[in-house]
C-alpha cells in the first residue's frame, strides 16, 4: 500500500514538473511572438518612410504620370 502511495506521489511530481516546463516554453513561445510582432512593426515603419521619402523624391506630374525617382 505504502509502495502504491509513493509511485502515486512521484507520479504526480512528474506531471507537475512536465506542466511547470510546458508553461515555461510556452511563456517563452509568447515572448518570442511578441518580439516578432515588434518587429514586424518596426520594420513595416522603416518601409512606410522609405515610400514616403521615395514618392517625395519624384514630383506631383511625374507621379501622376507613372514615372519613379
């Protein structure tokens, strides 16, 4: 009885050590994403002032006719 006990306990040690390290990759799961997303982010800025910088580049008619810097 005593022997069933104790495999009963290590058992449930064992799953909550599983359960500990699951919830730690998937924290660090989520912070990876979330540095993605700041990424993603900033890099979506970088582009949008390099269009910008771009479309000042060549004048009103020339964009109006189609024409690039």
């Amino acid at each position: 009885m005593k022997q069933a006990l104790a495999d009963k306990e290590k058992q449930i040690e064992d799953a909550n050590h599983q359960i500990k390290e699951f919830l730690k990759q998937q924290d660090q799961g989520q912070q990876l994403a979330a540095m993605q997303q700041k990424t993603i982010a900033t890099l979506t800025e970088q582009n949008q002032l390099l269009l910008e910088k771009e479309e000042k580049k060549v004048g009103f008619w020339g964009r109006l006719v189609g024409q690039r810097a």
